[in-house]
C-alpha cells in the first residue's frame, strides 16, 4: 500500500509575536533548587545489533585498528571523555536470546551465535562478560545488564549474577576465577527481562509480574554487592502495563524501564535521518517533546503506588528511529545522524532533569553506529571514526551532572505539530496536534556553585534573544558554547567530520541581574555563568 506524506505545522499567535525584535523575557529560579539531576540519565544502551559491539566497541586485539585489548583505542577515548556514567548491554531484543556462558572462557572456544533479532549475523562471541564488564571499569562507569526471561531459566540467571558478584568459594566464582578474573566485578544494575510484552517474551503484565517475582527470588546478593532490580516496563503509551506491575511487583524492584522513540511507527517506512522536509523536521521534535506528557502519566501511576519515590522511572531506550542508511546490511540499523537529531537529544534531556526525582536513569539507543548514535565508525573497515551531532550534546551537557536543577520559566513562541506522519486510503492515523515550542531551555547548580544553562532555538529561520533574570543568584561572569550548522540537515561524515562541532559561543552578555542570549536559528547554546 502506497504511503503519502501529508505532515502539516499550523503557525498560533504566539509564533507570530516572536518574530518581531523583542527579546523574551525568562526567569531561572536559582532560589528555588529542585532535586539533583542524576548523572544516570546521561547513560548509554549497548547492544549486540548491527555493528554497535564488533566494529564498534570491539575489534579484537589482534585488529590492524589501533586497540587497547581489543576495545576499538579511538572509540573508548572518545567514551572516556564522555564521562559516561551507566552503559546497559547485552540488549534490548538480544538480551532475551543471549546465554551467558556462550561468552566465557577462552575466545577462540567460545561458540558461534546467530543473532535471529538483527539481520541473522553470525556472531562469535568473543565480546562476553568479562569484555563487557573490564570496559566498564576501564570507563569508569557503572554496568547495566540484562538478563534473559523469554528463552533463559532462573537458575541460569541465578548463576550469572553470582559469577559477576561473588567473591566467596562458590561454583561461579571458581569458574570466574578458572577464566582469568580473581576478584568479583561490582554489578549494580540488573534488568529482569526486557521488552517482556514484544520481543522478550509476548507476555501480559501480569504474566510478567509472576515471571519476575520468580525470577528475582533466586538473584541473591553477594557480600559487597546489591542488586537494583529493574523490571521491564512499559512500551511509551502502555500506562496499563505500569498499573498492573505497580500493584503486582510493588518494592520487589526498585526501578521500573520505558522505552520511547521519536519513530513514526513500526510498520513502512520511517523517513531518512539526513533527507527531510520542514514539516518533516517539526513533526520529529514534536514528537520527541510528547515524552514529558508519557512521562507525567506513568509517574503519575508511580507516584500513587509509591508516594516515597522508591522505585525509580528509567527510560532505558530513547532516541530517534530511522530508516536505515543505503548500501548498509539490513538489520543492522545503522543511521546518519543530523543537526535535527542533536534537537531530539537536547529536548529529551531538558524534559528528563524536571522529572530527576523520579527518572533515575536514561540510556539513549545506542552508543556506536545503531539509531541515535554517539559514534559512527567505517564499516569499510578503514578505521574512520566520527562524532555525531547527538556527541556533542552530550559533552556539552556533562556540566548537568549531579548538579541540582533550576526551575526556568520561559514563554516560548509556538507551533501546533500534525501527528499524523503519514496517510493511509482509511485516512489519517495519530490524528491530531502536538504543541511544538520553539525555544527550550534548562538550568542548574553544579557543585562549584556556578550556573549552566542550555538554550535550544529550534525554528528554523528565525533568531531570538532572551534575558534570562537571575532570581536568587548574582553574576559576574559568563561563557558559552555553540552547536548550529547552516542546515538542519547537516551531519559529519568520514570525510567531512566537523561540519556540526560546538565552537565558542559570543552573543552572550549581563545585563543587570540578567543574562542576554541571541540565539541563532537552529541552534543549541550551553552557558556556564558565575
């Protein structure tokens, strides 16, 4: 069946105002500090799927790519500044077709593994538990991993926690022990199953919730190491299915997964990451921006079951869905990633430090060369790798971690965004508008008591300047970065790699007790003032 494109903006009144040469007027509340921003929500998904783990992550240390045990030297320096703070593996879909000790012991004896989620590629195991887990340390950051439900047993994932955790003279550890690592890796994070009501096993809710009371009876603690128990939650709109595992798990877990994707849908196509039209561009942010009301509702649930915020709300998949590049191995989901991606990300991430005190944690879909990447790396073979607009965000964003958040007031101009993204003979689905605001802004208190403050301007021809009052706070100082292109639709490549960097950031002044920012069309600006 043939699809047309009918996405359509409708401009309101406020639009209107905005375009003439009056700065708008915003507040940061600096007297009035909000929970911390955890560091967690800034936290990477790494999945086997495509070439995010081999080519990507890994190369193996026999690789003529330039490596430090096998992990790809340029691809982990480039994590290592990122300050990653959670990365989740083994999946996603995979995680659920995934047995641990495929990928243990000696590599060249490990087992061979068809991944039947992602193109049927033949995979050979040689990244496993310790490879995953010695990353993590080698980053520093905390490990996030999924153990298998839909086709794995409980005493299987009894066995993977205590070969992780336990440094005492059990089986697993022995076997740890036989395989080169003397001392228990600390695991926090542990996801019971995902994706349990597709891919992870076609399960109700409440089929789910006896399945992960079960499961999670038998992953015991070890001496020094408690488990965060994770339970697959709902898909984005699914507000039933965190309903039935509030009341059916209760603070048997102590986080619950979402996953949300800025995609129009799962069935034809998705549109191209880097060929797009105007309406195209603003459905994707509005869009991206309808997660803060999915947000409210499942907390909103939460908060009724669990009044003293003790199970957290992890948005574990987020990002953009697009369809995949040409040439590339189906399955594999490999995308370019625009100037319009680095929006989705700044937008998604100013939504989530509202919410910090009940969204623990995030993981953006995923970290090398599938959906909304950090990375992209040649799949030639060549050794090319490139930081993507979505990177950037991110490295200009570490300032909000573990800072305390700001409320902002701030009256943005506005456009009311067709839901509909395409249109079948039986008429229009997902019929409706979403309000799509022109400018987004978010603000916090780091340790050293500075202010940071990141402005996103995503009209696309119009520039905007904004005083932002200091309430609470007296600046002296301020400085800023920039990321903006001449498109929306720009993106680095092999060959041209900073045609979307930051750069330094000069139309920024005090003025008063405030701040003065002249935002450039498509634009993203992060100011550090004190």
């Amino acid at each position: 069946m043939k699809r047309l494109l009918i996405l359509t903006t409708i401009a309101v009144g406020a639009l209107t105002a905005a375009m003439a040469d009056v700065p708008l007027k915003a507040t940061i509340h600096a007297d009035k500090p909000g929970a911390k921003i955890n560091r967690e929500i800034y936290g990477q998904f790494s999945e086997h799927l495509g070439s995010c783990i081999y080519g990507g992550l890994w190369v193996g240390p026999k690789s003529k790519i330039p490596n430090i045990n096998g992990y790809r030297k340029d691809v982990f320096e480039a994590l290592k500044a990122l300050q990653i703070p959670v990365m989740r593996w083994p999946g996603g879909c995979f995680a659920d077709d995934y047995h641990w000790m495929d990928g243990i012991g000696p590599q060249e004896q490990r087992p061979s593994l068809r991944n039947n989620n992602w193109g049927g590629t033949i995979e050979d195991n040689s990244f496993g538990t310790h490879e995953f887990l010695n990353l993590c340390e080698m980053l520093g950051c905390e490990p996030y991993i999924s153990g298998n439900v839909g086709s794995g047993t409980v005493k299987e994932m009894a066995q993977w926690v205590e070969y992780m955790t336990s440094d005492g003279d059990t089986p697993m550890a022995r076997l740890r022990r036989q395989n080169g690592r003397e001392k228990a890796w600390k695991v926090k994070y542990f996801g019971i199953g995902n994706e349990a009501w597709g891919c992870g096993g076609n399960m109700t809710p409440e089929y789910y919730s006896d399945e992960f009371r079960k499961f999670n009876t038998y992953l015991r603690d070890q001496p020094g190491n408690r488990l965060y128990r994770i339970a697959s939650g709902a898909s984005d709109y699914d507000y039933n299915w965190t309903e039935v595992l509030m009341k059916s798990i209760g603070n048997r877990m102590q986080g619950i997964s979402l996953h949300y994707y800025t995609c129009s849908g799962w069935d034809g196509p998705k549109g191209s990451a880097i060929n797009f039209d105007n309406n195209q561009y603003y459905w994707a942010l509005g869009k991206c921006l309808e997660i803060e009301e999915v947000i409210k509702r499942h907390k909103a649930i939460m908060d009724e079951a669990d009044p003293k915020n003790l199970i957290g709300l992890l948005v574990d998949e987020w990002g953009t869905w697009w369809d995949e590049e040409p040439g590339t191995i189906s399955g594999h989901l490999y995308q370019q990633n625009a100037l319009r991606d680095a929006f989705v990300a700044s937008l998604t991430l100013n939504v989530f430090h509202k919410y910090t005190d009940r969204i623990k944690m995030a993981n953006i879909a995923q970290v090398v060369n599938v959906l909304q990447s950090m990375i992209l790396t040649d799949q030639k073979g060549t050794g090319h790798m490139v930081l993507t607009p979505t990177y950037h965000v991110f490295k200009l964003y570490t300032p909000f971690q573990e800072a305390t958040y700001l409320p902002v007031t701030l009256e943005s101009p506005t456009m009311a965004v067709s839901k509909a993204y395409f249109r079948q003979k039986e008429g229009a689905r997902d019929a409706g508008y979403r309000p799509c605001p022109m400018l987004s802004a978010s603000a916090a208190k780091t340790k050293d008591g500075s202010l940071v403050l990141a402005v996103t301007n995503v009209s696309l021809d119009k520039e905007q300047t904004v005083d932002f009052e200091l309430d609470g706070f007296k600046a002296h100082q301020v400085s800023g970065r920039i990321l903006t292109s001449k498109s929306v639709a720009d993106y680095n490549d092999f060959q041209h790699p900073n045609v979307v960097a930051p750069a330094d950031f000069k139309d920024v002044r005090l003025k008063g007790d405030a701040v003065s920012v002249k935002l450039p069309a498509h634009s993203l600006v992060v100011l550090t003032i004190k």
